[in-house]
C-alpha cells in the first residue's frame, strides 16, 4: 500500500509525463501530385528561415520550390505554401507550434492544411517538425 507522501508525487509525475505530449495533424483536401511548383511564402518576422526548410524539405520531396514574399509569387506557380509559427524561450528559443496551408496559386483555394504543437521545452529541431508535416500529404 502507497503511503499517502507518494500520492501529490505520483499525481506530478503523471502530470509532467502528459505534459510532453505532441499533437501533429495533416488533413488533405486532394491528391496533392499534380501540385510540382511549389512557392513557399516567406513570412516578413521570421527570423528563423522556416521558408528555406519548407523549401529544402520540398525540393526532397521532388517539387520545384522557390520562396519569397507573396507580391512576388511566379506566374508558373501551381500552389502556394503558408506557414505560422510559435517559439517559447526556456534558456534557448524552441518551436511550439506549426501551422501550414497549402492553396493553389492563382485561384487559392485549399489544398491541404497541418498543425505541429508540442508544449514542452523538450523540442524537436525545426528542420524534423518540417519534415514530418509534409511527408503524410506529399506521400505517394
């Protein structure tokens, strides 16, 4: 039998380890293979480069992806990428949460959207959450 000192331990302890659980969510409108130039917009505050990931992480994933700000988006663009980002700082800066849209290009209408949160200063790097959100809608 649990002394009753163990019982505000053991309650803490559970506490902390559902603490560090992550929700990422993908959901995909279409299939997403005829989408091959993708641009990326480059978000003004991010002082973190996520639009370079996106599109190193793309050009992996065999799409044609360029980034920048949205006025200078290419005619011969097929979808856009849209991101919104969070970062905590506990003794260093780490992401939180992760929001894309994907929309085509011209007419914007949505293709697909992901969400990346995980409140705990225990964080995977930026280039893994990246990574992870769009491997689920450019599956093949």
């Amino acid at each position: 039998m649990l002394r009753r000192p163990f019982v505000p331990f053991l309650f803490i302890a559970a506490l902390s380890l559902a603490a560090g659980c992550v929700s990422q969510q993908t959901r995909k409108v279409v299939d997403l293979t005829p989408f091959k130039r993708i641009y990326v917009v480059q978000r003004l505050g991010d002082d973190h480069h996520l639009n370079e990931i996106f599109v190193a992480e793309l050009q992996r994933l065999g799409h044609d992806a360029t980034t920048g700000p949205r006025t200078m988006l290419p005619d011969n663009a097929d979808a856009t990428l849209a991101y919104t980002d969070r970062w905590e700082w506990d003794f260093k800066n780490y992401l939180i949460e992760l929001n894309i849209e994907l929309h085509t290009a011209h007419t914007k209408k949505k293709l697909a959207d992901g969400r990346y949160f995980q409140p705990t200063p225990k964080p995977k790097p930026p280039a893994d959450v990246v990574r992870e959100l769009l491997a689920p809608l450019f599956a093949k």
